[in-house]
C-alpha cells in the first residue's frame, strides 16, 4: 500500500489572527513565520491523530485486491459470503474522514489500465476509517500481478472551511503554533 496526497488543503483550519491573538502579537513583522507555522502545526495535528482537517485529495496504490480468504478462519466460507459481506473484503481509506471516491482504476490481465465503474462497489463514508467495499453479486475484477496495479483516488476531510473542523483540532494547532 502507497499513499499520496495529490492535492493538499487549500485553506487552514485557523486563521492568522486567531493564531496571533492566541500568542498575543499585534504586530506583522512575523506574519511569514506565523503562516509557515500555521501549516506545520496542522500537519503535526494530523499525523498525531491520523486525520485529515481540511479536504484534500489522496491516491492509494495496492498491489492486490482485498480477500477475506486470506484472513484466519474464513477459508471454509463460501465466496460469496466473503465477496460480499465480508469487511476482511473491503478497502480501508487512510486518513478520514472520507469524502468521496472519485476514481477506482486497475491495470487488467492485458495491462490496460481500466476504470472500475462505480456500479460494482459501495463507498462507505459514515466509518472511520471510510471503505469501499463490493456491491452485492460483484467481485473484484482479475488483474495484473504488478505493483500498484489498482488506483484509489479519493477526496478526506472534514469539509474545505475551517467552520467544519472540529475545536479540538484548532485549539491544538493555535496551542503548537504559540510554542513555536
């Protein structure tokens, strides 16, 4: 599994003079250094608790399609109660919440890469993590045994304004920024 953040956050979760008011500065002479800190406080928030605050868009790369019969003690189930209800056969999205999937692509056994239509699986954004799992009678498509063979490209966040980021999360990266 590889991961990358295609497009970051276009906003902040806190603004500049919620940051200086915190740390009491009136003054603009650091207002560079403030804004270099505000982002760096965000990213230690978000690798501290494995979330992402504002939206951004991430791809990740798996060699091999998920399957419950590789899981301990559901090799005597019959396929299609793995297929398709089984969670050991659903695809785990980093860092939620998930806001959407725009694209699920996988190299086939001609290695054309195909984009998988929507129809054939479920995304679940109501979890943490977010999921994409299989539609009921689907399977996963046959694919080249080569590395990142499947693509997820997919939106997280908690919404693209800071009003939607939760207090707790702004409050830490004010607090981070005011020890810097």
């Amino acid at each position: 599994m590889r991961l990358f953040l295609v497009t970051p956050p276009v906003v902040e979760p806190v603004t500049l003079t919620e940051v200086k008011s915190t740390s009491r500065v009136t003054g603009a002479d650091d207002d560079i250094n403030f804004t270099n800190w505000i982002a760096s406080a965000r990213e230690i928030v978000e690798n501290t608790v494995n979330r992402q605050l504002i939206s951004a868009k991430w791809q990740l790369s798996l060699d091999q399609w998920p399957s419950a019969s590789r899981q301990t003690g559901v090799e005597a189930l019959p396929w299609w109660v793995t297929a398709a209800y089984s969670q050991a056969n659903a695809i785990s999205l980093p860092w939620p919440p998930l806001i959407a999937v725009d694209s699920v692509t996988y190299i086939d056994t001609d290695g054309v890469s195909t984009v998988w239509p929507t129809a054939n699986y479920r995304v679940s954004t109501s979890g943490n993590p977010g999921m994409i799992s299989l539609e009921y009678g689907k399977y996963w498509p046959s694919i080249r045994p080569v590395k990142d063979a499947i693509t997820i490209v997919y939106r997280a966040g908690h919404g693209t304004s800071p009003a939607s980021v939760p207090q707790c999360a702004k409050t830490a990266i004010r607090m981070l920024v005011d020890e810097f």
